[in-house]
C-alpha cells in the first residue's frame, strides 16, 4: 500500500499541495485528476522522490521497485530494441556475469534466477511491446538518433512497461501516441500485475483501465471508487450535499445573526445574544463549490456557402517528389465532421495539410471554394507562440484593423477575458495556449477547422468543453485525436489512411477499435454475442444516421443564424423605436406605426426559426429508430 499523509508544497511561495492524505490500495490502478496547474506532476514527483514535501511523509512497503519516464527523451546510437532490453537491469547483469562467472555453483544460481525472471523469452516480450507502440521490424533496428522527440519518447515508455515496475507512474503517456498505440496501451495496463498511478486527461482510458480516482483539487486528495464516468456522479452527488449544507448553514447563520442584531443591546436577552455570536464566531463557513469561468470555447460562426467546401479527385500529396498519399477522393461539406484515423507516419497530418492548402496537390485535382477560409491548429503553433507577449497583443497581431472590443470579443470567447488578456504566454498553463491557438485560427470565422491533435494539454472538463463548442460551431470540422471519446462525439464520418490512401472507414469507432486490437472476424462474436458478420446492418444503419444528421445539422445552422439576423433586427428596431436619434439608415425615414408592425413581423418570424431550430436539435438528440 503506498500511503500519503499531511503532504504539503509550496513552490515559488505558493501552496500547491496542501495537507493531502490518501491511502492508495495495493495493486490497484489510480487514475490521478485534476485541473490544468492543480499540481497532478509535482504530487507523482513527490511520490518517487524527486520533490521532497515542506511537510508529510510518503510510505510504501520497503524495496519497493518505482518505474517513472524521466522528461529526456533517450538519444544515441542504441537501437530502440536494445534500449528496451536494456531498461530491465537485473537481467542485462546477469547475463554479464555469467559470461565470465567460472564458479558453478554461482553459475547456477544465476540461470536459476535467469529461468525464474523468464530472461530468455526477453527479446520476444520487448517486441511485443514495442510493435504495440507502433514501432515494426525495421523501426526497432534502426538508431534512437534518426527518431523525432515524441517517437524517443515512446522507446522510454516501452523500455519502462518492459522492466516491470512495483510501482508504475505514467505522466500523461498518451501525449505522444496515435489512436492505436493508445488502444494497446490501455490494454497493457489492464493487465498490468502491480500498482499503477497514471495522469491522464483521456477519458476512455480512465474509464477502462483505473478502479480509483485520486482527484486533486485545491491542494487536496480525494480518492473516489471505480472509473472517471463513477468519479463524475459521485462528485457530482457530493457538490450537491455541500450546496446543501452550504445553504443550510448561511441560514442557520442569518438566523442567529438576526436574533444577535435584534436582542443585544437588551439586558434581559444579552446572554443569549453573547452565546450566539460565539457560536457565529466558531462556526467554520462551508467553501461554495468552485466554477471556472475561464472554462470557455466558442467559434464565431462562418458564413452559409453551398456545397462542396472541397474535393479531391484522384490527387495525390507528398514532399519534394515523392508522394506519400496517392489516389485521393475526398468531399468535405460545408456541415461534415470527419475524424482522420491511422497510425503516425501513416500520413493524416499530411492530408490535414492539403486540406489546409499548405501542400499543394501532386497529381490529380484538388478543388476548393475560393470564398473558404480554413482554421488550421497544429501543436507547432502552441509551442511558437511568443512568450513575452500577451493574448491581447497576439490577437491584436492577427487582427489588423479590428477594434479592441472585436480583439476582447474573439478572446473572451476563449475565457481571455479582464486581466487574463493581459498575461505573459510565458505565465500561462499547456490548456492555456491551447486555447489561445485555438482562438487565434478562429479570429475570421473560418468554414473549415482542422484540428491536428486539439486535445494534447487539454484536462478532462477543458476537453468536454471544446466538444460541445465543435458541436455547436456551423462550419466543418476535420480533427485528428487519439481521443476516442472526442471522435464518437462529434466525427460523423470517419476516414482510414493508411497504405499511401485515405478511404471512407464504413464502420464505426468501435469496429475500428477492434480491427486495430484484432479482435473479431470467422464468426467471432463481440462482448454482446453478436456476430462480426452482422454487422453490416450496423454499419450501414451508422451511415444513414450520419447522412440524416448531416441534413438536420444544416437546417440547425441555417435557422441559428436566421435567429441571430432577427434578433439584431429586432434591436435596431427597438433602439429606433425608443430613441429615434439612434436610428439606423433603415429605420430612420419609418414612423413609429411602420416600426411597430415591422417589429410585430420579424417577432413572428423570430418564434418560426426557434421552433425550426428546437425541432431540429430535438431531431438531432432523438435515437435514430425512434
């Protein structure tokens, strides 16, 4: 059992950890939550001692074995295959000394030990775990040298599965993997024989590997039973029990303060009046519950445009001469949602980029409205945003011309609102400049958003929040995610690249989920006992669901926006109506009469739209076989 009491940290003056205690059950699997800058990072580096705590003691069972990723990705000439083998070090000393051992009976000893730790099955248990993090054959021989950061970084996380911690913690694992190797990854740890602690911010993973939620909020632990899904109803039932005690206590507290207020000054009743104010005195406020109003994204809306946004026919895209995707034929409608599935290398960030027009098209044709315009979020351009500057120096940058109440308007949408405009980007967290990348693409009401990995520094509620923003924002969204819970909440067509194409995927993400796992085909049933075969039906239904929702949103857009010119109409008239002088040009010449029944029409015609805009989403939100 690894037991935490009275932990607390202050860093740079401020308290981050405050008197947390928790005892964590042995060989469980915690998932560790929290808010962005809540403290999930330095709490874990006081767990492995690499952060000693201003107070409080971390206790777990002595000889303990901590495995933990150091921030330095692994370099040199080392191949992944031998830094994987290398990372479990009793063996690798082992099999050193027996080379040179020349006594027997210390001989045997150590191929006893060898046969126990299962030292020669080894090299076949570290290609295993290597091919789930997407490195073949030919990766695993090649030098950590010629590998980019995040590939580096995915040899430290195979070399630290394969040496078999007792006490397993993973920062954020999933940040430099795809979809795929996320799906391993959270099978492995399913299985995983002793204590895991991981900080994750990807839901389908706190749901389907953890049986605890340790969540640190305010500089205290709460340890709650079961996956993310239990930890949110739970919560939620406690909030309500502190709103109501909360309540119940402030009129508790006006009750006594109006007898004090009253009876005080006479003598008979001064006692009583004493006793309450003791009692005032000792009665410890209960903390309303915290709401953060910075929590915030909404996408200006584009204007309407007919059909296609684009289309690919036969194209083909690369760099230099070389084309990495070819036979490309692809439409994106004004209303699509299409999520880009496949492994890294595969090509979707290529494709990402040819949609964005920032590789032009090899071969074939590429076709796009010349009126489009494309918001385009990589994770390059949260990394070169300026540190010394603001976000309203940023947005004033990207918005020539603009007036500061549209700059404060763009970046209030994004919860840069007062004095958080005025920050450095250097002071601000990961989710911070996320959202600050986010809102720079979108300054121009863009008809097509391309989000290339949008929720990497994200925490849970950040990224919930960004869902229902994409699912409310009129224009078309491409997203490349290894969130799951992301791409089944707001892709309705998903796009498989792999094997130099990008073909429409028929299936759903779940029929991906068990391709990529190779789960299912010859007969083989699903969790339901229905069989793979029959899934035709499903996946056909999936696509008439998709089509009948792509039609409803439109309609959804079209009378959201007829709603949003009749309220505006509305107001003029209403200014015209109760101060003439600030008439517009097209109320200024109208009587008051003319006003009146222009108003009358436009209110008729405001309540048509509402009601086609609820009968939509009401058609939207209803089951398909409803």
């Amino acid at each position: 059992m690894l037991t935490l009491t009275g932990i607390t940290v202050r860093l740079g003056g401020r308290t981050i950890i405050d008197r947390a205690t928790a005892a964590l059950p042995p060989r469980s699997r915690i998932g560790l939550i929290g808010r962005n800058g809540a403290g999930k990072s330095t709490l874990m580096k006081v767990m492995i001692g690499q952060i000693d705590p201003d107070d409080g003691t971390v206790d777990m069972p002595r000889d303990t074995r901590i495995g933990y990723i150091a921030q330095d990705a692994p370099a040199g000439t080392a191949t992944p295959f031998e830094t994987v083998l290398a990372a479990d070090t009793e063996r690798a000393a082992l099999l050193a000394e027996s080379e040179t051992c020349v006594d027997p009976d210390r001989l045997g000893d150590i191929h006893e030990r060898l046969n126990a730790i299962d030292a020669y099955g080894a090299p076949a248990r570290a290609a295993r775990i290597l091919v789930g993090l997407g490195f073949d054959e030919g990766m695993q021989a090649q030098p950590l040298d010629s590998f980019s950061g995040g590939w580096r970084m995915r040899v430290a996380l195979a070399a630290l599965l394969f040496s078999g911690p007792d006490l397993l913690l993973l920062d954020e694992p999933s940040n430099h993997l795809d979809l795929e190797a996320t799906l391993w990854l959270e099978n492995f740890l399913k299985d995983y024989p002793t204590t895991v602690i991981v900080i994750s911010h990807e839901r389908d993973l706190l749901n389907k590997v953890v049986d605890h939620i340790l969540h640190l909020e305010q500089g205290k632990v709460t340890l709650y039973p079961g996956g993310y899904d239990a930890f949110e109803r739970q919560r939620a039932e406690r909030l309500a029990q502190l709103s109501a005690a909360r309540a119940r206590q402030q009129a508790e507290r006006e009750k006594l303060q109006a007898f004090v207020d009253r009876w005080r000054a006479k003598a008979s009743k001064a006692k009583q009046a004493q006793s309450r104010m003791k009692a005032l005195e000792k009665m410890r406020p209960i903390a309303a519950a915290l709401e953060d109003p910075t929590l915030s994204f909404a996408f200006p809306s584009p204007p309407e445009m007919r059909p296609p946004l684009i289309t690919l026919d036969m194209a083909a895209v690369g760099y230099g001469a070389t084309p990495v995707l070819r036979r490309l034929n692809l439409r994106i409608d004004p209303d699509d949602r299409v999520a880009l599935l496949g492994r890294n290398g595969n090509g979707k960030t290529t494709l990402a980029r040819l949609l964005a027009a920032q590789l032009p098209a090899m071969g074939g044709a590429m076709n796009a409205s010349a009126k489009m315009k494309v918001g385009y979020f990589t994770q390059y351009q949260v990394e070169e945003l300026d540190a010394d500057a603001t976000p309203l120096e940023h947005m004033t940058r990207q918005m020539p011309g603009a007036t500061p109440a549209a700059v404060r308007a763009q970046l209030g949408r994004f919860g840069f609102s007062g004095d958080r405009a005025t920050q450095r980007v250097a002071s601000l967290s990961g989710g911070e400049r996320a959202r600050l990348a986010l809102a720079l693409i979108t300054r121009d009401a863009p008809n097509l958003l391309i989000l290339d990995e949008p929720t990497n520094h994200l925490d849970v509620d950040s990224r919930e929040a960004l869902v229902q923003a994409l699912n409310s924002y009129a224009g078309a969204v491409v997203i490349v995610s290894h969130d799951r819970h992301m791409i089944e909440l707001v892709a309705d067509r998903l796009v498989l690249v792999d094997s130099g194409e990008a073909n429409e995927f028929s299936g759903t993400l779940e029929d991906y989920t068990d391709l990529v796992l190779g789960r299912g085909g010859g007969g083989a049933t699903d969790e339901d006992g229905k069989a793979k075969g029959g899934r035709k039906a499903d996946r056909r239904a999936a696509a008439e669901a998709r089509e009948r929702n792509r039609t409803l949103r439109a309609a959804a857009g079209r009378a959201e926006r007829a709603v949003a010119e009749l309220s505006e109409e509305r107001s003029r008239i209403d200014r015209a109506l109760f101060d003439p002088t600030a008439a517009g040009p097209g109320e200024r010449d109208c009587t008051v009469t003319e006003l009146m029944k222009r108003r009358a029409d436009v209110e008729k015609r405001l309540g048509a739209e509402e009601r086609r805009w609820v009968e939509a989403m009401e058609a939207i939100e209803a089951p398909a076989d409803a």
